[in-house]
C-alpha cells in the first residue's frame, strides 16, 4: 500500500473536478484513477489534523460538504495520529534502542488510525476535553469514512466558530513566543540556531520526554538522569522533533513574519514527512523540507504537482 499525503489545496482540487468534470477532463482522469488503486486497496491517502481542521472551518455549508464528501471517499476515514502518540512511540524506540532494551512490538502502519479525531489525540487521552463512549468509539471504528462526513458536516455553526476561535488564539500566543525568540537568535549562524532550537524544544518538551521514559522503565525525573548523548540524540533522531526543528530554522530565516497558516502547515509535515511514501504539497514548505534534506533522511518523495499521483499507479 502506497501512502500519499495531499495538502488541503490539492484535496480542492480533486473535490472540484468530482463537481465539475469536464472543467479539467485530465484531473477528472486523475481523480477516477485514484478512487481505482484507492479500492484496490494499492493506495492510502490519510488526513492530517490540518486537513480536517481546514474543512470543518468551512462557513460556506455546499463548500464544506463538497470537500468533506472527497476526502472521507478517498481517506476512508483514515488519519495520520496526532503528535501526542507519535511522540510516545517514536521517543520509546530511541529510549529502549540507547538502553539496549526490546523494542515495543509496532504494526506495519502504527502511525495510522481510522478514528478521525485520533488525528488530535488519541482515545483515552486525558486531554480529549470531550467524553466519547466506548459505543460511539465502535461506531466510528465500523462507519469511519462516514463518521469523518458526518463531522465535517453536520457539526453545527456554533461548535465550529468556537473550535476555529481557540485555534487561532492558541495559534497567537505560539506566534509571539516564536518571533520574540527568532529576534533574540537573528543574527547566529545556523549552525548556532539548530542548536539552540534543539536545546529549546527539549526544555519544553522535557515533562513528557521524561513521563514517557518513565513508561519505558527507565526512572529518570530530570535531563541529567537521560544523559547528554542521548538528548542530543531526541532531537536529531526522534521524526517528529527532527522535522520541526529543521523546518522552524528555515521558516524563521525568511523575511517574513510567521502565520497561522505556518503552522499547520509544520504539524502536518512532522506527521507526514517521516511515514508518507509521497508528499504532494504547496511550494513554500516542499522547498524547506529539501533545504533541510528531510526528503532524503526519510526517503520520502515529495513534490507540488496534483499529477505527480500517476507515478505511484505504475
């Protein structure tokens, strides 16, 4: 099974050649080879966070369900899991591997889940601010494509404008942290940069870095108990922390201020990069992504183009 992740721009596209058909008669071509392999069961096309997010802010009502009917059809329902578990299972593996200890017993595609909001976080988790029955969880798991529309669509106007307005200021107060300190480190080196960036992220993600080594069996409560090797080693080889760190370097060089936008954009390439076979994406960050030589640590193909989907039907 081919994975492909498409960004929310390509999803547009192949939503309006399913309404318009003879608009661009080659993607309508696309889209119908696409749906083939998709029920062949050759490819998977999971979402993202991003993705859902940016369907289900949809005000228009036909937009949102034109969109949604395309991506629950061609996803199946099926996500890429929220940065909470990657974290877990990636840092284990580091963990486990430095201590010479087994491995955790992984399925093929762990990273995966037919739960559409395991794409946030996971069922079960304490920070799921919303109770979901164990009845409700069966269904979603039966019907997820369904699960997924019903969601997207149905989901009322009030509900919506909430979730969107606690994004975006969560989204802001992220930004402000971020460019105070892109000011302070302007004028180091990359080198210097990657350092302090790498130093950085440890230090906030040092609580759950530790209650997950803890998880592992290894009772260390602070850095010192880890190790200077192996913290150098939780942002270099941990996926999901590597790519951050490689794309916010590149993001906060330009000469531009950061959006929201970016930062989607980032938490669905930390999901993706690392377990996609092919990421099909908007310039800005395929470009960041091959500066940082993330296609290449990954052996993940990457490009812009909507058409670059034929190649995995050869």
């Amino acid at each position: 099974m081919h994975i492909v992740y498409l960004d929310q721009n390509k999803w547009i596209e192949l939503a309006r050649a399913a309404k318009f058909p003879t608009e661009r008669p080659e993607l309508r071509a696309l889209l119908d080879a696409t749906s083939d392999e998709v029920r062949a069961g050759r490819l998977a096309l999971p979402l993202t966070a991003t993705n859902i997010y940016e369907t289900y802010k949809i005000n228009n009502p036909q937009r949102r369900q034109a969109l949604a009917s395309i991506q629950a059809f061609l996803s199946k329902g099926l996500v890429f899991r929220g940065k909470h578990k990657r974290l877990e299972v990636e840092i284990s593996i580091l963990l486990r591997k430095a201590c010479n200890l087994a491995g955790p017993q992984l399925e093929t595609h762990w990273f995966l889940s037919n739960i559409f909001f395991e794409a946030f976080l996971e069922f079960g988790d304490e920070r799921l601010q919303t109770s979901i029955s164990d009845r409700v969880f069966k269904i979603i798991r039966t019907y997820p494509d369904f699960c997924l529309y019903d969601y997207l669509v149905e989901s009322s106007d009030e509900d919506r404008s909430v979730a969107v307005s606690r994004f975006s200021a969560g989204s802001e107060q992220l930004r402000l942290r971020i460019e105070k300190r892109r000011a302070r480190h302007k004028n180091e080196p990359l080198a210097m940069r990657r350092r302090i960036y790498g130093a950085l992220l440890l230090i906030d993600e040092i609580e759950s870095v530790l209650g997950i080594a803890r998880k592992a069996g290894m009772s260390w409560n602070s850095v010192s108990d880890m190790g200077a090797s192996i913290a150098r080693k939780m942002v270099n080889d941990v996926p999901t922390y590597c790519v951050e760190r490689e794309l916010a370097l590149r993001l906060e060089a330009q000469n531009r201020a950061i959006d929201e936008n970016d930062f989607r954009d980032m938490q669905s390439f930390c999901a993706v990069l690392p377990n996609a076979d092919q990421v099909i994406a908007e310039n800005q960050f395929v470009n960041l992504a091959k500066q940082g030589g993330l296609d290449k640590k990954y052996n993940t193909q990457l490009a812009t183009d909507i058409f670059a989907l034929h190649d995995t039907f050869r």
